[in-house]
C-alpha cells in the first residue's frame, strides 16, 4: 500500500479535493494537510513520516514542506503540483488539474 499525502496552505480546499478524488484508487491510501498553523488538519511529524509521496501545490509549500520537516521526510518523495489557491472545494476545473497532474505519479 502506498501512502500519499497531499500538502496545501489551510488544508481547507486544494488538499482535501485531492485526498476526495484518489480515495477510492487501489493501492493507495490517501491524507490531506495544511502547512498553516490555522489549518483544518496540520501537518504533523508523524504524518509526514507517514507518507511515501507527498504533492504539495505551491513551489512556496515544498520549500516550507523540507524546511519544517526536512529530516523525516527520508523516504518520501516530494511534487509539486503548480495549482493555485484559487479554487472552490471540488470545483470541477481542480478536479480535473489533479487527475491530470497526479495520476502519471501513482503509476
């Protein structure tokens, strides 16, 4: 099983799409968290050991990602997305950018 971890800022919009769509695929199992101290869900220690891939969806969110975490984050491997905070939870047009931009990654 495959654990993937998906990063954003408050954990409120991005990240949980992302944990929603690829829920139900066979072989992983998702999470979602915010790098924001206010984050729904933050991003903990254990939770980055946790994970085997992580997608963050800033450049900004992956320098804070190894700043904060560097040393647990041995296994993981990190992606970023390119997607930016400017969209609804599920809008469509995310949903679409995450299957297109995650789904060549857990091939």
């Amino acid at each position: 099983m495959k654990h993937v971890l998906f990063v954003c800022g408050k954990n409120r919009l991005r990240s949980p799409t992302a944990e929603q769509v690829f829920a139900d695929w066979d072989g992983i199992e998702t999470a979602s968290a915010g790098l924001s101290a206010d984050a729904d869900e933050p991003l903990s220690a254990e939770l980055a050991e946790w994970a085997d891939l992580i997608f963050v969806m800033e450049k900004a969110q992956r320098g804070r990602l190894t700043r904060r975490f560097g040393a647990r984050l041995k296994r993981a491997r990190i992606v970023c997305l390119d997607i930016p905070d400017r969209y609804a939870f599920m809008d469509p047009e995310l949903v679409g950018l995450l299957r297109e931009r995650v789904t060549p990654h857990l091939r």
